[in-house]
C-alpha cells in the first residue's frame, strides 16, 4: 500500500483539535488564522479577549512563602533587563511609551517580572490603543513572565503577590491585560485571581490594512496608518462580586479625550 498521505482519522483529528480544544466559533478562528499566515506572512487574525482583574493589596501567598520575597521596579539601565528574553528594541521601545517593570526576586535571585502601563497602552501586534478608565486607579500589564527554573514552584504566584502589593499601594485598583483567545494554559492561571472579561476584538491583519470589530467602542473600524482607541472599564467587577465583597466602585467613569 502507498504511504503518501495522512491516514483520514489522523487528518481529521488534526482538524477538529482545534475544534474540541477553543469551541466551534474560536476553532474556526484558529483555522482562518493558520490558513492566512500559510498563505502570506502579511495575513492574519488577531482574537483578543480583553480582561479586567482587581488590585485589592491582600496577600497572594502565605506567610513563610514570602518571607523570601523581594520586589522592586527594574527600570533602564538595570542589570536584570539582560535576562529578559525580549529584544532589545522591544524594551527600549516599552521605556520610550512610559511602561514600567516590576521584578520579583527570591533571595537575591530573580523569579519573574511584570510590566505595565499606566492609563493606556498602545497595543504592539496591532494597531490599537487601550485607554482605560478611572485612568488614576488603572493599568496595563503585558509580558509577564516567570523565569524557567521557577515554574514548577511559586513563581507565577509569587510575581502576582509583588504586583498585588507594590500597585496597592501607589493607588491602582484595577489592571486590565488583552488574552489571546487560543492561549488556553495563561486562561487557566489567571481563573482565579479575579479575571473578568470585560470585551472581545478581532482585528484582520492584511498588509497596511486592518479591519477591527470588537465589543467595546468603537466597535468596528478599519486603518492603514492611524491607531484605534478602545475604551476599557471595569464595571463587571462590580457586576460579578456579591455585595459584601464587591471591589470599590472607581471614583468617575468619565471619560477623558485620547490624546494620541
């Protein structure tokens, strides 16, 4: 018998896999997706679930798990961005929009890090801008990461505690992050810190073009050149949380005019 080709039963569950793992709807998307980029590197979908989660300052970890804890800012010119496995225009261009990096150390060795943006955040894959409101109480956080050697442990725990506490305590209430829909293991950790999704957005990517629809304002939009502003808030957190244990309300959901 001639082996050319796939078994039909292997080929098939190459193809529904996507299916059984994301839903029907998201398993399409990932077909589209891979279709796209197999037919040009100038092609392809962008699925974004745009997420909200509290910053209530209480501890993530017990007593004895943190008592080894340090965390700090690592700001240009730190010797811990050498670690980072981001290029080095990649971090220079994340100082340059006023993002910040919280690292977190355990006796002197570093764990992971976090970064963040305060108010807004210009999106690096696509063309768009989050502006987040309260903007005084708000963040958004990207490229969090834990160091090889500590995934197993507390590491991921452990950059959430340093964040939880560290922003507390300069005022923010709430950090908001973009989740690409098919990352199902970064779904699973998050689940329960709080996580509340508070829009979707699907962005086409063709060449200088790009077609945006999402759940949040302004709901569709095309560009060849220009940023989108998507407008994020958090009342679902206020929706979701029981009465006797609802985060603080933000203190003025008006908003303010972008500024790009």
């Amino acid at each position: 018998m001639s082996g050319a080709g796939a078994p039909p039963s292997s080929l098939w569950g190459r193809l529904s896999s996507p299916f059984r793992e994301f839903g029907w709807l998201a398993g399409s998307l990932y077909l589209i997706d891979r279709l796209l980029r197999g037919l040009s590197p100038r092609l392809g979908l962008y699925v974004y679930e745009l997420m909200v989660q509290p910053i209530t300052g209480r501890a993530l970890l017990g007593p004895k798990l943190v008592r080894d804890l340090q965390f700090d800012e690592i700001g240009p010119g730190h010797p811990a961005l050498a670690l980072m496995p981001a290029r080095e225009d990649i971090k220079a261009a994340r100082f340059a929009q006023g993002a910040r990096c919280l690292g977190v150390w355990r006796r002197g060795e570093l764990i992971g890090y976090l970064w963040f943006c305060a108010a807004r955040y210009k999106e690096d894959e696509v063309r768009c801008t989050y502006h987040l409101q309260p903007a005084a109480a708000s963040i958004f956080d990207f490229d969090l990461y834990v160091m090889p050697a500590h995934r197993m442990g507390i590491g991921f725990m452990a950059v959430w505690h340093g964040a939880n506490q560290y922003l507390h305590a300069q005022g923010i209430r709430y950090t908001f992050s973009r989740l690409t829909r098919f990352n199902l293991a970064s779904r699973k950790a998050h689940a329960h810190l709080g996580w509340k999704r508070v829009g979707r957005a699907v962005f086409l990517h063709a060449g200088p073009v790009e077609l945006m629809v999402a759940t949040v304002r302004p709901w569709l939009a095309v560009t060849t050149t220009g940023r989108v502003p998507l407008h994020l808030q958090p009342q679902v957190l206020q929706q979701a949380a029981p009465a006797s244990s609802a985060v603080p309300a933000p203190p003025s959901l008006k908003r303010e005019p972008p500024h790009d």
